[in-house]
C-alpha cells in the first residue's frame, strides 16, 4: 500500500489556507434575507404577548416569525426526532408559547441585511408568565436528592453495566480502600463555526440548505419531517465544517428558522448564531460522581463501585454510559454501577468528545492515583496490576489492545523512571514539578454506509459518500483508502462529501466514519475490480483468464495477479477492449456483529505540571499521549486528532467551566472571554506516540478510529499531576488557582 498508513497531507489543505472551503453561513447565493434571533430571557413559563411592531417599522424589515405568526410545523414528536435524538419530546423551535429554558428561541426577525435584523430583534418586547425554574447541580455528592436511575443495568447500551460478585462485602474485607467524589461542571463546545444555516428558496419550492452539521442526512430528514416536506425537496449540504465534536451531530435550531423562513417568506434566508446564542445550544452535563475502590495489599483490585448523577434537560432523557467505562477497564470481581440524572430547566445536555469517557475515565483515574497513593505504589505500576485482557463488562477478550505497550513506549519517552514518589519532592526553581499520569480508554465502533465509486478509463476516480469531515481528515483518509485499493495515484481521486444526496452515511460522531467509510471504499473497490475482472478475461490471450477475484489487485493503473506481477492487464485497455471509459458502483457495507470480542481503543498520558508555589499558577509543560488504535491511516492527521484532544483535555483539566447564575437560570460567561479554552501560551510540549495494533478481526482493514480517545485520560493524568506537586487533591473542575491556594 502506497498511501495508507503515511503521513498525507490533507486534500483540502489548500483549499482551507485559501479560504475556497466556505462556512455554512459564507454559501454564495443570490437574493439572500437575513434572520436574527430573539431568545427568551426567562427559563420557564409562557409567552403572554409578543409585541414586534417597533422591529416591523425598521426600514428593510421584511418579516418577524414567532409561535403565534408560523407557517405549519409537525404537531408530533415523531417530526422532530432525529438519528441520534435521546429519548423524550424534542425541542421544538417556534411550535408555541411555552418556555423551557433561558435564551430558548422565541422569535426570528428577518431583513435585508444582517444588521438591520439584529438592530430590529433589540426592538422586540416581549411579557411572560413566568414559572420558577430549577437549574442548579448538585455540586456535593450529598446534596443530591432521590433521582430517577437512568435505566436499568444492562438495559441498554447507555445504562449501567450488570453488576459482578458482591462488591459491598469485598469493599468491607478490602485491605485498602478509597473513596472520592468527583465533579464536573458543564462544559460548552466552542467550535470555530458559528451555528449557521443557508437556504436557498428554489422557485419550485425546493430548498437548498447548506448547514454547519456532522450528519447532511440527519438534516434533511429532520426538515423533511418537521416541514412534511417530500425528500427530494430538500437537499443539506455541508463540504466543509469548522469544528462540532458532538455540537453538530443533532441537528441545530438555526436550520429550522432559516428553512422555516424560506418557507415562509419563499425567499433564500440565511441564520447565524451569536456565539452567546450558542450557549442556548447542548453542552456536556455537569456531573458528580462517586468512587469506592477496594483493593488487596499487592495493588490488585476486589471490589469497586461507581456511581453517577448527571443532567438532563425536562423534555429528553438525555445520558450516556459515564459508569461503564470503570466497568470494562480494569481486572475486578466485585463491582456495582448506578447512574441516576437530573432533570433541569436547561437545554438537553448533547455529545461533546468522548462523551462520557472524558468524565468516566476522569472520575476512575483519578481515583485510582489516589488508590495508588494509599497503596504506597507507583501509580503506572498499579494499573499494571490492574490490567485486563478482558472486557470486565462482558467477560471477552479483546479484537487487540496493546495498551501495555502504550504503557511501556509512554514512559519511557515521559522518562517516567525518574519520578520521585513523594507530593512536592520535585522543584524548577521557584516552581513545583509534578508527574501525573492516566490511561484513557473508547469503544472501536462500526455503522453500515454507503459508498460509489467512478472509476474513469484515463485512470481518475470519484468517490462519494454522505459522511461528513469535521475537521479530523476524512477527506484525506477516504482519498489514501481509494488510491491505494483502485491503484491510482492520491492527485487522481476526487473526494465527494457532505451532501445529502450522495450514498447513505449516518453521522460522523463516536469514531467511527474512518472504519467504517474506509471499509466501505475497499467494499466498493472490489465490485469494480471484480468487474473490470470480468471484461479482463474476454480479452484475447488474457494473461487473467483463470483467475479468481480474490487473486487480482488494482496496482498502478493495472488489473494484476497478487501472486505474480507479470500477469497484468492496464485497466485503460480492458475498459476500451469491454467498450465502456468508466464503471461507477455503489455497495454497502455492513459490519457483522462480533459477540465474541470486545472492540475498544486504549491510551496511556503522561503529564508534567508546573506549579507556582505562591501564585497557584499552573502550566501543563509537558504530555506523553501514547495510543493505541488498530491501524492508523494517516499519521499526520491522526496526530493532530490526539493533540487536539490532549488540548481540550487540558481545557476541561484548568480552564472550562460554564457558570449558571441561578436567579435567572442563565449562562453567565456565554463568550469565550470569559469561557476559558487553552490558548497557545496554555500549550506546551505534546508528544503524541501510537504503537502498533495489528487487528485482523476488527474489520478487513484493521482500522479503529481516533477522534474521541485523544481526549479521554487527559484530565486525570493533568489533576494527578497536580496532586504530586502540591500535595493538594482537588475533586472538582476545573483545576483553577484559587482552589490550590
Ligand atoms: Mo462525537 S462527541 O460523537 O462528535
């Protein structure tokens, strides 16, 4: 293989540095009107009265859109479910008076221009009927009240997993035990892109939408059920996206408007949110979570219970598996789960990278160094102990997991030998120096897609498919898959994504588009191969006359036999000896169900913190990423995944924390001024190292995905660090200077 597995250079490099790769909200249009946003500034209760008549009079205000004025919209939830909505009543932008929280949707001032629609949105009044509203997480483990669990243990793949032995009595015969609470607060996703819709009215009615999403099609049939419009009504385009990571895996309530508006006024309509309006979007649940590990004089663990309560809005059921992750991790016989959640005045929490991972594994791993510091052991050492070559979950054994490995090779580069035990017995000058360190673990998943492929007879190919590249490289993997397996060279291959109208691709989120599109261009590669085979053995003294499919490869431009080289025909000749200058397949690729093996990737993170002593500034000088994650398709852009992951890890370490002031049930630092993310003086030395995972049951081409493990681990090992600097161990996030002091 020429292509995969090296460092290629994005595709769509150039066009991202030249500015051609546009923004939802940059489609080029003609005859375009404006939407601004009015949001409520209630968190609860009804719209008595909307008063637009001051924004009507703004010369160049075309139209304000409110519950009261709309045209029609589905009346029942189904209409508004997505592909990966939760379970529950989805939000419904517009649909009526009610209130569910602070900075919801109320009405949409259309103009000319953008200015003017904002100016005008600042003239609506509005009175309400307020109700009091509930906003507040339990930030201490005790004051949470009696909570609903979120399902039953093993119900679903979200729930709890099964408990195992009997975990109360081994705690209590443990010859060491510990317990913590750990909190995290909500976090915010602040991609780049702002939410933004296109809509381009067509005279026939047709809408063309271009939106900032991780999934075209999730939209379109989204609009199509919310608007009953026919699909073929509406086409969702999105070539190009500015970060999401979750944010845009649920179709957001901007497209709505802006498609509620074309409809409307049969104009093209385009919405952008403010990037404070963004946080009346999904955000990543504040959560507390409660430990206990209980473990045998040698470090070996007996008995753990983990315990979660997160948040939901009151119209979904929103959670993910934040306890499942201490369940399959490491070797226990004796363990318990419960996750019960919150439901808040607040918008439905949504994915953001690694979703319940990053705060999973930041509980346990933090948990297990402070087991390690009872233990008197070396916090990698006990992981070592703790190793498990099964899924403790489901009792299997892993397809691969070469975590050892990551444990070895990151130590050795972190320089991990020369950690001296004790908290605060490491000094840089007038700073203390602290060594932290934790594993970080995500699931290898798989989804049936879609892929077709044009293989022309001058030797270019085009491969389509409805994913998405959210900035983590698919364009660029999709075209080394396809060179490699069509036997062309990368410049020859031509990527189409982001559209609804191409072949079906669920979402992009969870990882798992690299495996799953990757596997599908090989799946589609074989059907032309498989073809041009057949056209092969009509020619005359074909030298593949007696072949088999499986015994052709496409290299070079060529049909050849795999075992011997010289029987090979060019692909120009046989498509011009079968009368044709292209093939153009589409297939399908599902992935059987693997009951046999569990399918996880794995990471080790090493980080060095510097602390000043009277300032409790803290600087994270040094991480060690090491993962492992099947085969890596690229590793140029595989290594940017886990750098940027190792960055927002280091964000939801130090930095992030959405603040809610309560009496108003509304984000405070709703900008990302006062929102903090690492900025370059936060960010240091990054090495991210990935060892080798051969996988050959995963899938045919041994791959797992890397968007989401990058993060996960990073908190912990940044908050252990801390501990050994200082000697101070702070439970909740973020790790800010105040709480050191
Ligand atoms: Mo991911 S949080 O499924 O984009």
């Amino acid at each position: 293989m020429t292509y995969i597995g090296t460092a290629t250079s994005r595709v769509d490099g150039h066009a991202k540095v030249t500015g051609t790769a546009t923004y939802a909200a940059e489609a080029k249009t003609t005859g375009l009107v404006h939407g601004s946003v009015v949001t409520s500034s209630i968190a609860k209760g009804r719209i008595v009265r909307i008063d637009v008549s001051d924004a009507l009079r703004v010369d160049r205000v075309i139209d304000v859109l409110t519950h009261a004025n709309r045209p029609p919209m589905a009346d029942a939830d189904s209409g508004y479910k997505d592909e990966v909505a939760p379970d529950g009543s989805p939000f419904r932008p517009l649909y009526d008076d009610r209130i569910l929280f602070s900075g919801q949707p109320i009405a949409l001032v259309v103009a000319e221009d953008p200015e003017t629609a904002q100016f005008a949105a600042s003239l609506v009044r509005v009175e309400y009927a307020e109700e009091p509203h509930v906003t507040e997480m339990y930030r201490r483990w005790d004051d949470a009240p009696a909570l609903k669990a979120v399902a039953k243990p093993g119900e679903n793949p979200f729930s709890p997993p099964k408990p195992r032995g009997n975990a109360k009595a081994a705690l209590a015969a443990a010859a060491v035990r510990h317990q913590g609470d750990y909190y995290v607060p909500v976090e915010y996703h602040n991609p780049m892109e702002l939410y933004g819709s296109t809509v381009t009215y067509e005279s026939d009615g047709t809408l063309t939408v271009f939106d900032k999403t991780q999934g075209v099609q999730n939209v379109q049939c989204y609009l199509c059920g919310v608007f009953a419009l026919a699909p073929e009504r509406v086409q969702v385009l999105s070539p190009f996206t500015g970060g999401a990571f979750g944010s845009g895996l649920r179709p957001q309530y901007q497209v709505v408007l802006a498609a509620l508006a074309a409809l409307a006024l049969k104009r093209s309509v385009r919405v952008v949110l403010t990037r404070q309006q963004m946080y009346g979007l999904g955000y990543r649940p504040a959560m507390i979570q409660r430990i206990e590990l209980g473990a045998k004089g040698d470090g070996t663990l007996e008995a753990m219970t983990h315990d979660a309560i997160t948040m939901t809005s009151q119209y979904e059921h929103f959670y993910r598996q934040e306890t499942g992750w201490s369940g399959l991790l490491y070797q226990c016989p004796n363990a318990t789960y419960a996750h019960r959640v919150a439901p808040l005045d607040l918008p439905t929490p949504c994915d953001m990278r690694a979703p319940s991972a990053a705060t999973g594994v930041y509980a346990l791993e933090c948990a297990m160094d402070e087991l390690a510091v009872a233990l008197g052991l070396d916090p990698l050492e006990l992981r070592q102990r703790c190793y498990s070559d099964r899924d403790q979950n489901t009792n299997r054994p892993y397809s691969s997991k070469n975590l050892h490995e990551c444990y070895r090779q990151g130590a050795e580069a972190f320089g991990w030998e020369k950690r001296s035990p004790e908290p605060r017995s490491m000094r840089d000058g007038s700073e203390l120096v602290g060594w932290g360190m934790a594993t970080g673990v995500w699931e290898a998943l798989q989804v049936p897609i879609a892929v077709r492929i044009a293989l022309t007879a001058n030797g270019h190919a085009e491969v389509s498919c409805a994913t998405s590249d959210i900035g983590t490289g698919t364009y660029t993997i999709m075209a080394q898959v396809a060179a490699d397996m069509l036997g062309v060279p990368l410049d020859q291959v031509t990527i189409r994504l982001g559209d609804s109208t191409l072949p079906q691709s669920p979402v992009e989120g969870g990882s798992w588009i690299a495996a799953s599109v990757a596997n599908g261009i090989a799946t589609t590669s074989d059907a032309i191969r498989d073809e041009l085979l057949g056209l092969a053995k009509q020619m005359p003294n074909s030298p593949l006359s007696d072949i088999a499919p499986g015994e052709v490869v496409l290299v070079d431009g060529k049909l050849m036999s795999a075992r011997d080289p010289a029987r090979a025909v060019s692909i120009a000749d046989t498509m011009r000896h079968g009368g044709i200058d292209r093939i153009e397949l589409e297939k399908t690729t599902r992935f059987p169900k693997d009951e046999t093996h569990s399918h996880n990737t794995h990471s080790a993170i090493f980080a060095e913190v510097k602390v000043d002593e009277e300032l409790g500034v803290i600087r994270v000088t040094r991480v060690v990423s090491t993962v492992a994650a099947g085969r890596i398709l690229n590793t140029k852009t595989a290594s940017s995944q886990i750098l940027g992951g190792v960055v927002w890890g280091i964000g939801m370490a130090l930095h992030e924390e959405t603040l809610l002031d309560h009496t108003f049930g509304r984000v405070m630092n709703a900008n990302i001024a006062e929102y903090h993310v690492p900025v370059n003086a936060d960010i240091h030395d990054i090495d991210v190292i990935f060892v080798d995972e051969p996988d050959d049951s995963i899938n045919r081409l041994g791959i797992k995905g890397l968007g989401e493990i990058g993060i996960v681990g990073v908190a912990a090992a940044v908050a252990n660090a801390v501990y050994h600097a200082t000697g101070k161990r702070v439970r909740d996030l973020p790790i800010t200077l105040d709480k050191l002091l």
